[in-house]
C-alpha cells in the first residue's frame, strides 16, 4: 500500500528572519498584510470589503484584527455577506449534512476508547493540507477566526506557498498530479451524502497564470502507478527544508491572539499546524468561493470587457478590436476592487444582425492587433449552407474547454450522464459546423464513453454499432433520432438483433419531439428516459431537460430545460422589443410570463455575449417539487427552469437540426433571375418514419421552359437549407400555378410565409 512520508515535526518554528515574504502569481511580497475593524459595521463598509476582496485576489493571505470583542463571530458573518452581495462572492458551503457555514475547530475532551474524532478535534499536528480538499468543487477561499489562542505557545499555524513549492517538482511529477487519477476520501464527520463518500480528481490544476492545489495525505489514494510515484515525490518535497524556508511563513500563537481572523486563498496556499498545547484553543472556521466558480466569471468582469464596435457602439465605439490577454487581466483586477454590484438592465440589448455584421468584419480582418482571430475556437451557427462566406462566432480556446468541462459536470449533477454510460453520437459534423466533437467532449467530461458516428452514418449502420458496442445512449439531432428509431422498428421483434440493442437513454437536440415521434420511439426502443440538451454557436451548451427532474406534458408545445445560473443568466423580454428601433431598455418579465430570449454568458470573457436575443421565446420558473431531493443542497439556489416555446418565426424556423433565418431566405427567393413572385415555407410529418419534412412552395412568372434557367437558383436553395444525400428524402421544392394553392390565412386569405404542420 503507498504510505505518504510523515510530516516532521514543527518544535518551535516561527519567522526565522525578518525577510520572511508571500509569494503571490510568482511575484515575492512581504507578508501577510494586516487590516484592522474597530468596529463590528466595518464588515459592511464597501471601502473595507472592497480592500479584503483586492488582498485575497492578490496576496491570497490576509489578517485581520478586530478591535472589539465578538465571540459569536457576527463580524466574519456580516463579511461574508457583504462579500457576496458587493463582490459576488458565493455563499459558503455546508460544513456536512448537519453542520452549517461555520464549523468549530478545537480539541473535543477524551472520551470512550476508540471513539472518533475528526483530525481539527485533536491536539496533534495536523500535516500540509488545503481546507475541504474533498469538496467538489474545491472552495476558494477559507477564514479561522481566533477565539481562543494556544496560551502554552502551541497550534503555530504555518501556509506554503503553492507557486514556490511546484518550482521543487520534476515536470514529470507535475504533469502526473495534473491527471485524475486520484481518489480522495470524505471523511465521515464532513460526508453529506450517505451514497457519495469519496471524490476522484487531480492534485494540480492550471489556474492561469499559477496552479493550484487540492491535497490532504491521509485521504489521497493514488489509483495509478505514475500516481503513486508522483505522490511519493510530492510527500518528500514538503519536508525538504530548503522548501520550507523559501515558501512557508509562519504565525504562533502571539501572532494569531484571540480576536484575530485568517483568510487564505485555499488553492494557492497549503497550511499546517503542529501540536497544540492548550485544550481551550478554539478557532472558528468557514470556506467560500470567489467570483470566479470552476472557470465561471463573475458577471462584474463580463461587463468590464472592452468590446468591439457594434457588440456596445455606445460605451467601446472606439475600440475596434477585443481585448487582449493584458486588458482582460487589467479589468479583472479593476473589477475586483470595486464594491457596487453591476446592473445588467443598463445594458444594451445585443442583436444578431449586429454580431453578424462584426464578426464577418473581424474575422476577414488579419491586421496583427486583432485578437478576435487569435486561439480561437470557430464555429457555425446551424443553417447557412453554402449561399455566402460562412459566419462564425469565435470564443476562446481555453474559455471554450473549461465552458464544456463545466456544463459535462452539470449533466453529471443532474444525473442524465452516469459512469459506465456508452454513447452513439450522430451529430453534425464538418463543412465548419461542430455540433459533433461538442457532443462528444461533453458527454465524456461528464463521464460517458462516446463512438462517433456523425451525421453521414447510414441508419442501419448505425444500429448496427449499437449492437456491436453495446450501446446503452443514443444522441443526436430529433430527425436522426426518428431515423434510427425507425429502423429499429422495422426489424423484427423476435429477431437476435432487436433483442441485442440496449438502449436506455435518448438525448436529442435542436427540434423538440412531438408525442407522436416520442411514441415511435418507445414503440421501437421500450422505455427509455428521453433527454435533451439545448446550446448555440454564440453561447455554447446552456441547458438539459430531464424527466427525473420535471413533469413533461407531451402535449405541449413548449420544452422545460434546467439552467445553472453560474454559467449564463437569461432574461425574459417583452415581445414587442423584437425588431423595435427604440433605444429604451425594456423591464425583464416576471417569473412565467413568455418572451424573448436575452443571454449573458458567464464562461466567457474575451469574447463576451451579453444580453444576446437568442431568437427563442420562453419564460423562466422556479425548480419544481420533483426536482428538489434529487439536487444537492449547494446546487439548488443556482437552478432555474427555462421553459422554451420555440424560434419567434417572425425571424426564423428550424428544420434538420438547423435554424434559417427568414431574411436570409428571402435574399435568395427575392433573385429577379428567379422570377419568384409568391413563396411559402412548410414543415410536416412523414409517414410511417415521423421524420420532418420541409417544402417551399413557390409562385414564378417563369414559364415552363424556362425551367433549365432556373436550376442556379434551385441550387443556391437547397445549398442554403444545407440539402444533402442524408436529407434529400426530407425534402421538396413544389411550383404552384396560382394562389389558392397556398395555405392561405383564415381571415384575410392571405399567403401565410411559415406553416408548421409537425407540432
């Protein structure tokens, strides 16, 4: 079994030299700061909060000494709330499933032999550790406030410096701890879970421009070899001197008096403490996060982005390009130190015409100074074919890395992705368009093995890897879904090969399911949970529907989806804010009341999206009864349902998986070569499948012969709809000798533009 080497001990350490220094982002500073409240309102004070929020931002060690007595801890109470009501800081976490925000560290009496007691309730030393190092997420931040020091000169309490301590591993070592392939225990004062009693995850993490650190020896297992090795080499590190002489500082008993609080970045420092001498030594402590959540920004810093023209014409008009990596870095800072929280209402609504049009300028733009082209991750929105250059929306590389691990860890939360989970995928996937490795990256973040079949995968392959893998998840936009569903159907239902296909789950996107869909496929694949997930090429994943966590009418035109408020915060709209040339900001709706779609993301800060109309309509409700018991209590306040009732076909409509915007149509239908008078867009069922079909309808001045000269723009047609060998089936253009055959509208007989028969 590997054993971690022991922790010598302290004896009586201190600050050896005057020069001891804290070492912040690999820049030496003399430590740690001390800030002085004279009075219990100072917690309340933005001044102060704001000067607490900048030191741990910076140093990530700071003291404070309080110049009355507060033996309730209402002060560090009081900051914690400011904290999060000023500088977005996260509430603290549960201590375990009986415990609150504060938990009590000090000596508990001895009692009956072998009885348990947690390692903060003993007088031994307690090793190098981070705080909750089996918490996931790991918290930021941690505060002891002092109410009763070691009166015998025990207890110094000692912090490492991160930073300092990886400069003494081999990068071999490094890149070992920097894999999950690490089990930590809960141990059982902290479990909250009865079924969840340990976590698997990395020692070190890149948190740019440092690393930082869960670890905690005597409940790290190493489940690898190289793991162990690096573990091993790790162990020996902490207890070389000359690591501790150049990463630790050291605070006795004397520096630390009763009154005093200690806040410490908890992944950027690791702390000790050796043998205590007093058994009336009593700390209190609480853990937190910052603005920044598990690569989430703080909606503070998405604000203070310098954006390009037209993304905010009327705050950045001179800014031509996206901030670069120094200005993003400067505005988070600036953001830090500033105590009044950001109003997202006085921001401007963003339209998509206005990102088309300077996302086409920038990424045709190759002058060096613009950043918007620089490790980017590129992407099309679904719909466009091959009419005219593609548009992308480019966001961050590494951004775009951590938005997918985030929303994979959420699909695990929610319980729509297990481990031990194999997934079919057959998403789109080329000619710019990555519907398919987005699929596929999340999934597997969240714990699932995934075969990539793509689009261009025959129906019949496709069940035939369904057997050959044993599958157990099918995923996929609705119309390949029924696809395969409809094979499924046609085979036998004594044959071997039916009987071979395990599917459980089915996980679509783009277009909802109708009932009679949904019952093509319980009739072809039994039972299975049906999922779905929802995202876009402007704001990636957002969202997942879960029959476990909801009540779904499949009766109904809408869909439910779940929505973690810490990765994008919706707002519902009034209707009549659509295509309008006010410049009024309109009020966000009321809980339940339908409207436009307005989106910021919060994993994404190079390229912001703030206050995007998605070109959804929908409303916002609170999580249902049902949902509640399945979601762990730190989870719940941050879940919001989005209940979304489709594209506002005043602009756009959706088919295949893809979504076409009506101007657009019309740009190509409006061609005088065309001759095209009258033109009419309808969606319907097919049968027996219930794939959607899509027909236009057209009226043209052309003659029948002419019918040769018309085939460009037939072309230019089916190359904008995205019409392939894979979806032709779907698919019909139908020319009409008069207006009556149209659908026509009820009351004034007029050409209806849109019909959608498949709902």
């Amino acid at each position: 079994m590997h054993r971690v080497s022991r922790l010598t001990r302290f004896g009586t350490i201190g600050p050896t030299s005057p020069h001891h220094v804290i070492r912040s982002h690999g820049t030496l500073q003399h430590s740690p700061r001390v800030l002085d409240a004279s009075h219990i309102s100072w917690a309340r004070h933005p001044k102060h909060v704001s000067e607490v929020a900048a030191e741990l931002q910076t140093s990530g060690l700071l003291k404070i000494r309080l110049g009355f007595p507060d033996d309730s801890c209402d002060y560090l109470r009081d900051l914690i709330l400011s904290m999060h009501k000023q500088q977005g800081h996260h509430l603290p976490i549960s201590h375990s499933a009986t415990r609150g925000w504060f938990w009590d560290v000090r000596p508990k009496p001895v009692g009956h032999t072998g009885a348990y007691h947690a390692r903060s309730e003993t007088m031994s030393e307690f090793s190098w550790h981070t705080d909750c190092s089996y918490e996931d997420p790991l918290p930021r931040y941690f505060a002891l406030q002092v109410l009763q020091h070691d009166r015998y000169g025990g207890g110094t309490l000692s912090a490492m410096n991160v930073a300092s301590l990886i400069g003494f591993l081999s990068p071999e070592t490094r890149k070992a701890l920097m894999a999950p392939e690490f089990r930590m225990e809960i141990p059982p004062e902290f479990i909250k879970d009865p079924a969840k009693s340990f976590i698997t995850g990395s020692i070190l993490a890149p948190d740019p421009p440092s690393t930082i650190i869960r670890y905690r020896h005597d409940i790290i297992a190493p489940l690898t070899t190289r793991g162990a090795k690096a573990l091993e080499e790790l162990s020996a590190v902490l207890v070389r001197r000359e690591v501790q002489a150049s990463s630790t500082v050291h605070l006795r008993s004397s520096d630390l008096p009763k009154g005093s609080i200690i806040l410490m970045d908890n992944r950027r420092w690791m702390h000790a403490r050796n043998e205590i001498k007093d058994p009336e030594r009593h700390l209190r402590r609480t853990c937190t996060s910052p603005v920044i959540l598990g690569g989430c920004w703080a909606l503070t810093r998405v604000s203070e982005q310098p954006l390009p023209e037209t993304f905010d014409s009327s705050s950045h008009a001179n800014s031509q390009y996206p901030p670069d990596e120094n200005a993003i870095r400067d505005a988070r800072e600036e953001a830090a130190q500033k105590s009044e929280q950001f109003d997202l209402t006085a921001w401007p609504l963003f339209q998509k015409r206005d990102l088309y049009t300077v996302v086409e300028r920038l990424i045709n733009d190759t002058n060096p100074r613009n950043t918007y082209r620089h490790n980017v991750y590129t992407s099309v929105t679904g719909g466009g074919g091959g009419v005219s250059k593609p548009l992308f929306f480019a966001t961050d590389a590494l951004e775009n890395r951590r938005h997918r691990a985030l929303f994979g860890e959420f699909l695990k939360r929610i319980g729509i992705i297990e481990r031990g989970d194999w997934v079919l995928s057959t998403h789109h996937g080329g000619n710019l368009y990555r519907s398919l490795d987005l699929t596929l990256e999340i999934l597997e973040n969240a714990g699932a093995s995934v075969l990539a079949a793509g689009h261009q995968c025959p129906p019949a392959t496709a069940v035939q890897i369904l057997q050959d893998f044993n599958v157990n998840v099918l995923t996929g936009d609705s119309s390949q879904i029924i696809s395969i569903a409809h094979q499924i159907a046609t085979m036998s239902e004594m044959s071997d090969k039916k009987k071979r296909i395990k599917i459980r789950k089915v996980i679509y996107t783009s277009e909802g399911l109708s009932i009679t869909q949904r019952r093509q496929i319980y009739k072809a694949l039994g039972p299975v949970a049906i999922y779905s997930l929802i995202g876009s090429a402007e704001a990636g994943p957002y969202g997942a529907s879960s029959p476990s966590l909801m009540d779904l009418d499949p009766y109904s035109n809408s869909n439910d989806f779940v929505i973690d408020t810490r990765m994008t915060i919706i707002e519902i709209l009034p209707l009549s804010c659509m295509g309008s040339e006010s410049d009024g900001i309109p009020e966000t709706l009321p809980d339940g009341e339908s409207g436009v779609i307005a989106q910021t993301v919060l994993t994404r800060l190079r390229h912001p999206v703030v206050r995007y109309i998605t070109g959804d309509i929908g409303s916002l409700h609170p999580l249902p009864k049902k949902a509640v018991g399945r979601i762990a209590k730190h989870d719940l306040c941050h879940y919001r349902i989005l209940r979304l009732r489709g594209r506002d076909h005043r602009f756009s409509f959706m088919w295949d998986g893809c979504d076409f915007q009506f101007d657009k149509l019309n740009d190509i239908l409006s061609d005088p070569m065309s001759g095209v008078l009258l033109w009419q867009v309808i969606l319907d069922k097919m049968q027996p499948s219930q794939e959607i079909s899509l027909e236009i309808r057209l009226l043209s001045g052309q003659r029948s012969e002419g019918t040769v000269q018309l085939q460009p723009f037939l072309d230019r047609l089916k190359a904008y709809l995205d019409v392939s060998v894979s979806n032709e089936h779907k698919f019909k253009i139908t020319f009409v000798n008069d207006v009556l055959r149209f659908e026509l509208s009820r009351t004034g007989q007029k050409v209806i533009r849109f019909v959608d028969h498949s709902l």
